[in-house]
C-alpha cells in the first residue's frame, strides 16, 4: 500500500488546550478543535512518519484500537484536515520550514 | 455556545492565558492628543528577551498574541518579533496607525499569515484626522497602509476612538472603511493615561453624545434593546465575573511589566526578573482581581445596572479602586437607559450636602 506522509500547514495558528488541539485557519478564520486521538495525529504530523505507522505506534497503543479501522478513520479525517488547509498531505516524505516543534505540544 | 465561546470557558476554568497583549515599543511618529502613553524609550526589552517572553506564553497556552504599542513599526526588529511569533504558532494580531506599511511591509504580513490588523483612523477627512495624530499627511498614509494590507489580503479592521474632535465624522469613516474593505469597530471611551493622569478624559463624549451614538442603529443594532431598561436584578449576576482581564488575559509592557490589561494598570510582576508563569498562577494582584465578584463591588452590588453595565475594573482601579464603580462606565449606563447609577446617585447625595459645596467653594 502507498504511504501517506502529512505536515502541518505553517499557516495556522495552534494551541493545545487542556490536551485538545484548538486550531485557526488562516485562510478563513475557522476555529477547530482536535478530539484527544486528532491531536495525537496532529502533533505527530512531521512530514516524515508515514499515517499507517503514526496510527498503529500512537492511536493504536494509546486507545487500544483495531489497527484496520483506525487507519481508516484516520485517512478520513486527515482529509478533512487537508481540505480546510490545516494538514498538507503528500505521498513522499515532507521538509517542514523551521516550526519550533515544542510548541504543538506545549500548553497542556 | 460557540466554539470560541467553548474555549475561553474552558480556559477560565483551567486558568489558561488565552490571550495576551504586547507591547513592543511605547516610542511613536504620531504624538495623538488622546494617547494614554509616554513616548519615550525607558529601556525595552531586546529581541533577546521578546523570544524568551514569547516561549514562555507558548509554553503558557496563549494562543491570541496581540502586538501593539506605541507604534510597533518604530523597531526595526519588528518582522523578527513577528516571524518568531508565528513561528510559534500563536493566532497573532497587530494594532498600528499603518503609517509606516509599504507594499513590503504589507506583503510580509500577509506571508506571515497574521490574523488580523488593526487600525486607527479617527476620521475621513485628513483636517480632522490629522489635528488629533498631530501628524500632518497622516490619514494620506494610513489609508494607504491599509490599502495595501487589502491588496495582499490582510484582514484590516478600521478602529474609531471617538471623541469631542471628531464625533461627527463616524458615519465617514464607516464609509471608509467599507470603501477599503474592512471591518469597523467604535470605541466611544476615552481612558486615563497609565501614570493615572486624567487631563485627556476632557476630550471624551458627555452623556449627550453618548446618547446620540447609543441610538444610531448603524452602530448598536437595534436601539430598542441596547438601551432597553436594566432587567430585574438575579442573584446569578452577583457571582459573575467582571471581564477577562486577569482571568484569561493579561498585558505585558514593553519594560516587561505586567498587568492585567492594557487598560488595567495594576504592577503585577515583571517578565524580567520573573518567569511569566510564576506571576500568572502566583501574583498576589492578579489573585486579588481574580477573586472579585460582582457581589464584592460595594456601590455596584446594590445598582440595578449591575446586570447589563459594561463596567470596567481596570477605569475603576484608575478612578481610585478596583471594586468601585468606574464614572465613565456609570454614565454609559445612563445615557444608554436614562435611569442613574447607583454610583451617580451617591455623588448627587454627597454633593447636596451644604456644608460640604461651601467648602470646595471657599478652597477653590
Ligand atoms: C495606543 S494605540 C497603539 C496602536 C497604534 N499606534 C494605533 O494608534 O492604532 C491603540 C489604540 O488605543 C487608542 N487610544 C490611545 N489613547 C487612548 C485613550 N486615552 N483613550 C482611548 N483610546 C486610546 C488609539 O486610538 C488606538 O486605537
Ligand atoms: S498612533 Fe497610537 S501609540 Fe501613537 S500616539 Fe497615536 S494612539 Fe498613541
Ligand atoms: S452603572 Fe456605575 S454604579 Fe452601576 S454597575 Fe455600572 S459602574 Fe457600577
């Protein structure tokens, strides 16, 4: 199967609230938030883990799910993260621009 | 409850800055006859410590950064303090008189994906705006910046300080601002300086005024409920809480100072010599605001605008006290519903007494 590797856009604005991600899209202002399994993937979105591993060393070990479903969930919801700009998907490793990564994982 | 709305309970709960203003610079081009700040540069803190401080909020879960000033273009390092900002991923807004935004300038803050930028413009026409800035060619310029913050896709919002100088020339500017595309936001209140000097309240609107604008719907929406009577009182309303300011907000100054808002000048700590989080959770001041509730506001607690007033601590901490009412706030409240404060009815009692106005009269 073709590995999908996923980036945070730079253009948002991010916080994790009390271990939620809050997000902000730039493009038009739209407020998210990121359940405790989103903000995982999230904050393990680097461009260099492909989705299938982040979701079977992270989702799967942290919420005991099946592996098939997770992943498929997962791929659902990375789309739609992509659609509204806030992930970058790609089917090759991703260079991020300097993000300084403390800071997806601070605030909680 | 929006989203938003979600958030900033969940951080009151949690006691999570969700948002902070700071300034960079006090120092300014324009010398506006209302600004409430001294120019100039008593030692600002270095991009050094900017960084520092910025980790430090990241680390505190702020989310919204608010940079103003002063004029935050006055530093040269500005775009550093920007750039390291969003690096840090904060949901950044920036407050300038836009004087100083060229198609560079404009460009960048478009690539840095600021939020939003806030501008003053105090009027249409450039003899009215320019005799407040004390800047002549200013709102020339101003429009322009916003111009090209439009041109880039910037979200510009138009701020409009009202005062005796330009009260007439709202509608003007509204029309502006639609003209540029922006949004339009009024501010009918003129504050203290923050060394407490209250000579610039003279320039701000009497009651008269504030009724005309309270009752122009292109301003407040629909008149009939913005100034509709206060309701009953609830015993609900004495346990809440008066605003953000120390709660889910703070402010820092560009020495370091922190207080609970820009308009709340109450020394709390400093970033310097102090972790932010150290004075977040343990401020004896911030603690103090932070356990004031409706109810143990002395003259506020038995006024029926209690409810609906938009009282300001930080005026009030100005005005004398904390938990006192704010004058400015009490005359809203007035020429909105027409029925007197508490407060406004104290002063009449007090100054009735005959003895009391023959002394002030002798002294002066
Ligand atoms: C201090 S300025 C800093 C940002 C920028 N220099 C500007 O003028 O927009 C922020 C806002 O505070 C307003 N302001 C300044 N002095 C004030 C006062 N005494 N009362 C009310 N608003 C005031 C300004 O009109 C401006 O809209
Ligand atoms: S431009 Fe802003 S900071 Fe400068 S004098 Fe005017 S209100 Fe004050
Ligand atoms: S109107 Fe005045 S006295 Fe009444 S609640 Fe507001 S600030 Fe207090």
């Amino acid at each position: 199967m073709r590995s999908v590797y996923i980036s945070r856009a730079t253009s948002v604005a991010a916080r994790s609230l009390d271990g939620e991600m809050m997000i902000m899209s730039a493009r038009d202002s739209t407020l998210f938030t990121l359940n405790p399994a989103g903000t995982i993937i999230w904050q393990s979105a680097d461009g260099k883990m492909p989705l299938a591993e982040i979701v079977k060393q992270k989702i799967c070990v942290e919420f005991d799910a099946d592996p098939a479903e997770a992943l498929e969930d997962a791929e659902q919801f990375v789309s739609d993260l992509a659609s509204h700009g806030i992930l970058v998907v790609s089917d090759s490793p991703i260079t991020q621009p300097e993000l300084h990564s403390k800071t997806v994982t601070r605030g909680s | 409850m929006s989203l938003m709305q979600e958030f900033g309970q969940r951080a009151l709960d949690r006691g999570v800055p969700l948002s902070v203003q700071l300034d960079v610079t006090y120092r300014c081009n324009e010398r506006c006859i209302h600004c409430y700040l001294d120019h100039d540069d008593h030692g600002e803190m270095t991009i050094a410590e900017i960084r520092d401080v910025l980790d430090q909020l990241a680390d505190a879960g702020v989310f919204f950064l608010t940079l103003s000033g002063g004029e935050v273009f006055m530093r040269r390092d500005f775009f550093d303090i920007v750039e390291y900002a969003r690096s840090l991923m904060f949901c950044v807004k920036i407050k300038t008189n836009a004087f100083m935004i060229g198609e560079e300038e404009a460009r960048r803050l478009h690539e840095l994906m600021v939020q939003d930028v806030q501008v003053s413009i105090y009027s249409h026409r450039a003899e009215v705006h320019d005799a407040i800035t004390l800047l002549p060619g200013s709102l020339k310029r101003t429009v322009e910046g916003i111009r090209r913050l439009r041109a880039q896709g910037v979200k510009v919002i138009v701020a409009n300080v009202l005062m005796m100088q330009n009260l007439g020339d709202y509608s003007g500017v509204i029309q502006l601002a639609e003209d540029l595309g922006a949004e339009y936001t009024i501010d009918p209140t003129i504050t203290p300086m923050m060394d407490g000097d209250r000579n610039v309240l003279r320039l701000g609107l009497g009651v008269p005024q504030l009724q005309d604008v309270f009752r122009n719907s292109d301003l407040v929406g629909d008149v009939d409920e913005f100034c509709a009577p206060p309701p009953a009182m609830h015993e609900d309303v004495l346990r809440e809480l008066p605003c953000s300011a120390g709660h889910t907000a703070c402010y820092i100054s560009p020495y370091g100072d922190l207080y609970p808002c820009v308009q709340f000048p109450l020394p709390s700590g400093n970033v310097r010599s102090q972790k932010f989080m150290d004075i977040w959770l343990h401020s004896e001041q911030l603690n103090d605001v932070r356990s004031i509730t409706a109810a143990d506001l002395p003259v506020c607690s038995g006024c029926g605008h209690v409810g609906s007033c938009s009282r300001c601590p930080g005026l009030a901490y100005m005005e004398g006290s904390m938990r006192g009412p704010s004058t400015q706030d009490c005359q809203k409240s007035y020429a909105r519903t027409g029925i007197e404060s508490a407060n406004m009815r104290l002063k009449k009692a007090g100054s009735a007494s005959p003895g009391l106005v023959q002394i002030a009269a002798l002294l002066s």
